[in-house]
C-alpha cells in the first residue's frame, strides 16, 4: 500500500468516457457513409498520429482520410458524426470528481486525442469544473505509449512518479508508466477502481454502488 499518492492521472477515452474515434466508430462511419473500409483506414492510419499530436486539425483530417473524391454530404456532416460517437462514463466521472473535491490531489488527464475532439468532450462531460489540467497528446506534441510522452507530463505536472498514479484501459499504456515507477491501474470498472484507488491510500467521500 502507497499512502503519499500526490497527483491522480486518468484517461479519458475508456476510462471516463468511449473513445473519441476508434476502430469501432471508423467502422460505423463506413457503414453510414457508404466508404470504401480498406481505403479509409490506410488513409486514416496517415494521418491519425499527426492528427493526435496536434499536427494537422480535425477538418484536414476529414479533408483527406474521407474527402479524397466527390461525396454527397459535407464535411461538416462527417465532422458531427465524430462529435456523436462521444458518450461519458458518468460514474467513472463521478469517481474522479470526488477524488478531486477534498482538495488533496492534483488530478489531472493523460490521454491521447485530437485537439478539437478533446475540447468538445471536456466541454461536454464537464470535464473541466473536475481536472486541474489537460496533458493531452494534441498539446504534448507526443502520444502514449511512447516512454517521452509520461515523461514530459510528470515534468510538467511537477509529479514524482512514485508518489503517483495513473489510470489506463489499456495495458500497452500501463506498461511505460509502470517502468517509470508510477503507481497503475488497469481501468475495468467503476467498483474496481474505487477498490484500487483506496488499496492505494486515496481517500474520497463516494459511497458504493
């Protein structure tokens, strides 16, 4: 048990909310739009780094992975589309918001996501009134897992990463931050991470579900 935990860092996509556009939600565009599926990932997978690292905005995004040809709806259309496949994990969020009320904790995200997509879900999940900042791969300039993304952000959090920890869906992102020494938890449910958050020493007033 750790009980000097300083600095809470949570993703966003899978954690506190679905992913902001993944394969599953490529995969509905397709259907929806009527794309060709080989062709837009191969598309997609050009421009999905810089597009994460803040490289290029969302509408040159949609400009080349969809507008390669004629299409018989606007990109502004394809754009809410992407915006719509953004739903909150309440209680997750519910979670987070109590560990950030008690005023022990700089609570803050580690997530990977385009710059306008990242704006519409802080705004939209009221993600702001909760974290004390964003260090996201679109402001970063780096995504995870690469081992320079955590590093830069535990540089600009000022956070050791012993007296931290962090919070992932997905273990190819747990492991760089664990080879760091920071405290992880691999994100499967609400009451889980209630138990591992308390196992860990962090203290908030949430009763279980």
């Amino acid at each position: 048990m750790t009980d000097g935990i300083r600095h809470v860092f949570f993703d966003i996509g899978g954690v506190l909310a679905t992913n902001g556009w993944d394969r599953g939600s490529r995969k509905l565009a397709v259907e929806k739009f009527g794309l060709d599926a080989e062709g837009f990932e191969s598309r997609h997978e050009a421009m999905a780094g810089p597009l994460d690292q803040g490289g290029v905005t969302l509408a040159e995004y949609v400009k080349f992975a969809v507008f390669n040809e004629p299409r018989p709806f606007s990109e502004q259309d394809f754009i809410a589309f992407m915006y719509q496949q953004s739903e909150p994990f309440q209680e997750t969020i519910e979670i987070a918001r109590a560990v950030a009320e008690g005023c022990t904790y700089w609570v803050m995200t580690l997530n990977n996501e385009s710059d306008e997509l990242n704006r519409y879900r802080i705004r939209q999940f009221g993600l702001d009134a909760i974290f004390d900042a964003f260090l996201s791969s679109c402001w970063l300039g780096l995504r995870k897992p690469t081992l320079a993304f955590y590093q830069r952000a535990l540089s600009i959090a000022q956070a050791n990463p012993a007296s931290s920890v962090f919070i992932d869906d997905r273990e190819q992102n747990i492991v760089p931050a664990r080879e760091l020494g920071m405290n992880v938890i691999h994100y499967q449910s609400p009451s889980q991470l209630k138990t591992e958050l308390r196992q860990l020493g962090i203290k908030f007033n949430l009763q279980d579900s």
